[in-house]
C-alpha cells in the first residue's frame, strides 16, 4: 500500500494559495505577498507566519501592513530590510474546519553585496559569451 500526499486537496471547500512562489526587491523598496482563498463561510480569519526557523507570527507593524479584499489578504511590508528575508505562509481559519496553509513565498531581500554578486554571476566573463 502506497501513502500519497495531495496539496491539491480542499477539504470542506476551502482553499488557499499563495503568490508569488518567490519575490525579491530591493532594499528599502515594498513588498507585497498575496494568499488567496475561497471559504464558503462568512466566519474566517487570516494570519500570516514567518518561517525563522520555527513559524512566528508576523505582527501588525507601521511597516508591516494586512490588506484584505475580495477573498485575498496581502501582506504589505515596506521599507524592506535584509532581515525581512525569509519564508512566508498564509493561514485561513474557518470555523470548525482544521487551518488551510498557502504554499509560501519566499522573500529575498537584496542589499548590495547580493547585488554586486547577482551581476557578476550574470556578467559574461566566459569565452563561449565573448565569442558567442
């Protein structure tokens, strides 16, 4: 006997997915994570958690914001810092159903030192380039 896992599945007809998989911004700039949801349920509430290395709560801050509209809550984090960087998940609570977590996104925070090392890494420096 075969045990699989589906994340595709939703129980009670929830469910709940998050984009983008992966954002990177840069220092200083904004960045806003989305979890979208269907709850058939009027009673629901939703949390955001990061990942360091155990969940925490992410609290409401002047930099760290919750937009909710349309079934879709948005975690707005401005001015980011490198320590913003990190895993984000979604969770939505019904009432008397067990908590859908999104898929994550991760946020990469680029200073200057990534910056520098993103456009070496990119930079054509090989003789296969230079010869195209």
């Amino acid at each position: 006997m075969t045990l699989s896992l589906s994340l595709t599945a939703t129980p009670g007809g929830l469910s709940v997915r998050q984009y983008p998989p992966s954002l990177s911004v840069m220092r200083g700039e904004t960045a806003t994570l989305s979890c979208h949801f269907k709850v058939e349920s009027l009673k629901y509430g939703v949390q955001w958690f990061k990942m360091k290395p155990e969940k925490q709560l992410v609290p409401k801050s002047p930099r760290q914001i919750f937009v909710e509209k349309n079934q879709t809550s948005s975690l707005v984090i401005s001015e980011v810092a490198l320590e913003d960087s990190g895993w984000y998940y979604c969770e939505v609570n019904v009432l008397q159903k067990d908590p859908e977590w999104g898929n994550g996104t991760e946020l990469v925070v680029l200073g200057e030192k990534q910056i520098a090392a993103f456009r070496n890494e990119h930079a054509c420096n090989s003789l296969e380039c230079l010869l195209g």
